[in-house]
C-alpha cells in the first residue's frame, strides 16, 4: 500500500465521518454515477447522511436505480430526496440522455461523482490481438467520462453557491510499474483521464470546480468475485471508507488537493499537516515521470539554458 501517511484506514473514523457537522452537504445537488452498490451505494449513503438536498444516483438498469434511490430515501434523515436514473457509460447516447434528464427534472448538480467505470475482461476473455477490445475502454473510459464532465461544468454553479467538485474515481493500478495483460485498457485509460482532469485543474482554480482523483481503496465488489476473488482472499476494505471519504474529499477543507490523486485509505489529518509540500511541490500526487522532479514549462526552460 502507498504509504503517503502513516496512518492508514480500512473503514470510517471521526475525521471524514458524513455525521459530522463539518461535513455537511446541505444545500447540495450530489449526482454519483454506478451507484446502486458497494462503493457508490456507500457514497450516496453518505451523502444522504451529510445532508444533502438532493442525490442522484445512476445504474445501467433503470428499475435497480429506482429501486435503490427509494431503498437510500427511506432509510435517510426525510430531509434528502434521492432519485434514479438510468446510464450505460458504454453508449455515449445514455450520457447525453442523463444530462437532458437532469435538465427537464431540474436538478442542476453541485457534486458529481464519476464512481461508474469500465468493465475489466477477465483473463480468460482478454485477447491482445483485439484492438477495438483495447480501444473500447478508451471510448467510454474516456470520452464519454469526459462528456459527463462537460455536461457538468456546462451546467454553471447555482446562486450564491460554494465552488462545484468533481471527483473521478480512478485506481490504483494507474501508478503500477506493471499490471496484468487483460488489466492494460483500464489502467491506461483511467490514467489517461486522471491527466486529462489533472491538467484541467492547472486551468480551473478550486474556488470554481475542486477537481480530486481518487483510489477507493480495495473494496470487494462483485467485479472481484467475476475474477476469482472470494472476501477471504486479501484483508478487504470496509465500504464505509470511501463511502465518508468522498464527502470529506468534497467540502472545502480538501481543497489543497486540487488536481491530485490520492487514496481513500490516507490519513487526512496527516493529509492537512503537509499542505506545505503540496504548495512547495506541484507535482506531488500527481500523475508524472518517476524519478525526475516536477516539470513544468519554467524548469524545463530553464534546463535548456543550462545544456551544452
């Protein structure tokens, strides 16, 4: 595990608890997309908890998103309405179709959450030959993730509202030295649109959008048990974990970490502490070349006056 703290999490804890006053979503449209379970089920949990006005939810089958928003209302604070929306990140017609929903409902979003992603092929269905199998991940990994983002920021900030977030909910695997062949679609493509989010971010000041790339931590889900895992085959994380993480990563306090990427199980408190590094060092946590120090336009002019 990436030490960046010394501490490290498996499940909630006092600092990033949805519970708490400090994290409180009130007045907030939250839209997460793939969450009808496990991780983003956990995060619209909890940010029904932090008390947001609304949160929609999206799944690839309409009913089970329906069925889940009712399930998420009815167990809240009666405060949080909570709606359902169908999305199949596969078909960039689906993502548009959301966006006009949204609009014709009249939920005009402060939080989105990218938690959908990309289906990995199993070893057994991997073929290296398969160029539009590799590709495929890129289209909708992506473009149409890429869509979302710019349905969202077309959007605009509500009236006397805090700045929006934007939280993409990467991997872990887009900073391996090496992955697993059938692994190659996704950890390039989710590497690819962490960059993508990670330059925006250079360009748009966290006080208009607070851009996060995360890692949720190693949560099982039913993606693992299609690859073989069982609950017993590493030390899980808790869902809760990412579940309060994303509200913390959401409210002010977290924007330092504007353009980075971080996981879930680092300490925040720890996180705070260090804020003088990230001010010092633009490019800590942040996608780059390993083993050279942070480049940027300056320090490679700079460089070239100085070669022979």
């Amino acid at each position: 595990m990436s030490e960046v703290t010394k501490v490290l999490h498996r499940q909630n804890y006092p600092a990033i608890d949805a519970a708490s006053p400090e994290q409180s979503q009130a007045g907030r449209t939250v839209l997460i997309t793939g969450a009808s379970e496990v991780v983003g089920r956990a995060a619209a949990q909890g940010f029904v908890t932090a008390g947001a006005d609304t949160v929609a939810i999206t799944s690839r089958s309409a009913e089970k998103a329906a069925r889940v928003a009712k399930e998420l209302e009815a167990a809240g604070n009666g405060q949080t309405k909570v709606r359902g929306y169908a999305l199949d990140l596969d078909d960039e017609a689906s993502v548009q179709g959301l966006w006009d929903q949204l609009a014709r409902d009249g939920v005009q979003v402060d939080v989105l959450i990218l938690n959908a992603s990309s289906q990995i092929p199993t070893a057994d269905k991997y073929d290296p030959s398969s160029v539009s199998q590799l590709f495929k991940a890129f289209d909708y990994g992506i473009k149409n993730q890429y869509m979302n983002v710019l349905r969202f920021q077309a959007q605009g900030s509500k009236e006397g509202k805090s700045s929006k977030v934007l939280l993409h909910v990467a991997t872990n695997a887009i900073h391996f030295n090496e992955t697993a062949p059938h692994y190659l679609s996704v950890g390039s493509s989710r590497i690819a649109l962490t960059r993508l989010l990670q330059d925006a971010a250079a360009f748009v000041p966290a006080s208009e959008m607070q851009i996060i790339n995360l890692h949720p931590g190693f949560v099982f889900t039913p993606f693992n048990a299609i690859h073989g895992y069982t609950r017993e085959s590493i030390p899980f994380d808790d869902e809760s974990l990412p579940g309060n993480f994303y509200v913390w990563a959401s409210t002010q306090k977290a924007a330092f970490l504007h353009g980075r990427f971080l996981w879930a199980n680092w300490d925040v408190d720890e996180l705070i502490a260090m804020k003088p590094k990230f001010e010092a060092d633009k490019g800590f946590l942040k996608v780059g070349l390993q083993g050279v120090a942070s480049q940027d336009f300056n320090m490679l002019f700079a460089g070239m006056n100085r070669s022979v």
